[in-house]
C-alpha cells in the first residue's frame, strides 16, 4: 500500500510499480489520516521515508505502534534540523532583508500590483521559520515510536555533501528529489514558485567552493519493532 498526499508522487509510483511488475494498492492521503483510520495490528511493515517535514511528526510516531500486527516493524528515514544548511542560511537571509521584494519587482516586470500580491502572500506563508518542523537527532523519533510500545533495534545518522555546477542545478535537484515539495508551494501560484526558484538559485552561487556549489545533508534512520506477542 502506498500513501502520499500529492497526486504526482503517486503517479510516479504508480509509473515505478508497473515498469517492476509489482501490485500495489495507491491510497491518495495524508499520512496521519491513514495511519489515524488504519484497524489495529493491521499492517505489517510501516515506512515513513522523509515524509516527517509534512505532518506532525510528534503525534503520528506514537499512533503508528497500533497499527503493527506482533513482531511488526516500523522503518523511519528522515531529515534531520540541520540538514541543508546552505538553503536554511538563504530563508533566514531572506526574510530580514529587501531584497527579495526588489528582484520580485524585476521578476513581475515591474508590476506592482502583482508584486504586492505574491510577496504579501510569501510573507504570510513563510514568514516565520515554522512551516517545517525536523526533528534535531534520531534519539527524538527513537523515543517517540517507543511512546507507541514499539522498541528501536537500529538507529544512525550519516552526513553527505552533494555538489553541483550551478545554484539553478541544486535547487532543481531538491525539487526532482523531493526534498522541496512542501504542499504550502502550491498555495503560492506558478509565477510565486518561479521566482522562489530563481531566488534561491541565485543565492546558492554564494557558496560556491572550488568543486562547485555544495549541499550537505544529514539523514538519519530508525528501526523499531512491535512485541511478538
């Protein structure tokens, strides 16, 4: 069974499981919906795979410990806070500055109407640096799962740097990946997203090193099982 809330992740699945010859039920969903409504020790394998960003992550690990028939198990691959620092340093850089504003105005070709518009609507949707919500280290899901009876047997945490040619390949990558897929990107329309993209494309150029532009990224996962009996 696989759950997501975006209809193309699950057309990509869909795409995924024919080309592997698999059978695979499609549920379009969010994740704490299904799990919330899921009968109890009804599943056998859970696995949440940085799905952590979208939903409430505090609430929904304890539930999922329920839905696990005995001797089931639960896999968690996520994000950790300090992933992507470079994109996190551009937020804050952006939001204490005027800049944005100015480039949106040559953006919308000096429309200030629509400037007004989509800016006044960026501010709104992230203006505040809480529309995502990581958790710092693995020990934080370990302890949350176990809140639902589940006990961890595997946890780690591995850092990675990714590097790129240019700021526009980096942030193409994190839209491709789906690390920059946040529903809330949706609410800001096609113009919006264009010049958030560009924006933050722009910005990446700041970090270039010798290599190129780096991304570092720092994953941890947790595995935790039900009691056989």
């Amino acid at each position: 069974i696989g759950v997501d809330y975006s209809e193309g992740m699950l057309a990509a699945a869909r795409q995924r499981a024919e080309d592997a010859g698999l059978e695979l039920e499609l549920v379009l969903a969010r994740a704490e919906d299904y799990i919330a409504r899921s009968p109890a020790e009804s599943l056998d394998v859970v696995s949440l795979r940085f799905a952590l960003a979208y939903l409430d992550w505090r609430d929904v690990l304890p539930r999922i410990g329920q839905t696990l028939r005995p001797g089931g198990r639960v896999g968690v691959l996520t994000s950790l806070s300090r992933s992507i620092p470079q994109f996190a340093e551009l937020y804050h850089r952006f939001r204490k500055s005027p800049e944005p504003a100015w480039k949106l105005f040559q953006h919308t070709h000096r429309s200030l109407g629509e400037t007004w518009k989509i800016y006044r609507h960026l501010r709104e949707t992230f203006g505040e640096p809480h529309f995502v919500q990581m958790p710092d280290s693995v020990s934080q899901v370990s302890e949350r799962l176990g809140r639902g009876g589940l006990q961890t047997t595997s946890v780690w945490t591995e850092t990675i740097r990714l590097w790129f040619a240019t700021g526009d390949e980096a942030v193409d990558w994190m839209i491709r990946s789906g690390y920059a897929t946040h529903n809330l990107l949706e609410s800001v329309g096609p113009v919006g997203r264009r010049f958030v993209e560009s924006l933050f494309a722009a910005g990446m150029e700041s970090f270039r090193e010798r290599s190129g532009i780096p991304l570092d990224l720092v994953i941890g996962g947790v595995v935790a099982c039900a009691s056989a009996s």
